[in-house]
C-alpha cells in the first residue's frame, strides 16, 4: 500500500484550481480544499454572488462539506488549505470546527484574520502561511484588475 504523504503545496494547488472555478465565475476567486488522512475530503470556492449570502466563503463551504463527508462537527485531524488568509468569522467557524492546520497562501492585507489577532483560532490549530502566495495573490490581483 502507497502511503505518500502529498506537500503542501500539492494541496494549495487543488485550492487554486477551486479559486479558478470562482474565478470563472464572476466570484471572488478564492478557493479551499480539507485533507485528511492525506485525502481531500471537500473541495469550495467562494458562492457569495452566486448564492446572494455574505456568508458563502470558500472556507465556510469547505467546513461544511468535509463536516458532511466525515460524519461530525468536529475537523481536529483534517487541514484546510485556502489560497487567501481567512477573515474574521471564517476563523471563527475554523475556531468551532476545531479544524488542526491551516494552511494559507496570500495574506489579506484588508480584512484577513491576524489583523485583529491570532486568538480567534482554536489554540490547538496550526498555521502555515504563505504557501504559493505568489500564485494566490495573483489571481486576486487579476481579478480586481478586470473589475476595475
């Protein structure tokens, strides 16, 4: 049995094609995989236009697929793998969730999460950040080019 253990920067790129697909429609593109057990257990890409609701983050869709697919709240084995640095209540529900890692690619200068401090995640989860963040913050970049 093949036991690989895949990088981080595999995972961010499963994350970027998400955003790719948010992207394409219109979204902001950003995008987040869950992992466990080296697996991707849920795929999301922001909804917010598409669905009308504020509250359709990447990360928000990816907590509630992979919650779905392990059959529990709880996320403490799994890694969210998102190509922007999580806001403010998509660190909450990470919070809740109990999620172990975090891994990040650009960091969100405006309205990303350590602008008001790290306490908002669960004192048990990790954090990487800057994973391929010149391939995250290009596509965000590319995208309010275009709006503009």
């Amino acid at each position: 049995m093949n036991l690989s253990v895949f990088s981080d920067e595999h995972f961010m790129k499963e994350a970027l094609k998400e955003a790719q697909k948010a992207f394409d429609k219109e979204e902001v593109p950003v995008g987040a995989v869950v992992v466990c057990n080296n697996q991707i257990v849920a795929r999301a890409h922001n909804l917010t236009e598409t669905l009308n609701d504020v509250t359709a983050h990447a990360e928000m869709q990816a907590f509630t697929a992979a919650a779905n697919f392990i059959g529990g709240k709880y996320l403490k084995e799994c890694t969210l793998y998102v190509t922007l640095e999580p806001c403010v209540m998509c660190a909450g529900a990470s919070y809740w969730a109990q999620i172990g890692k975090i891994v990040f690619g650009a960091y969100d200068d405006k309205r990303g999460y350590s602008k008001t401090g790290s306490d908002l995640l669960h004192p048990s989860t990790e954090v990487v950040s800057g994973v391929m963040q010149g391939e995250c913050s290009s596509l965000i970049k590319r995208f309010f080019e275009r709006k503009r």
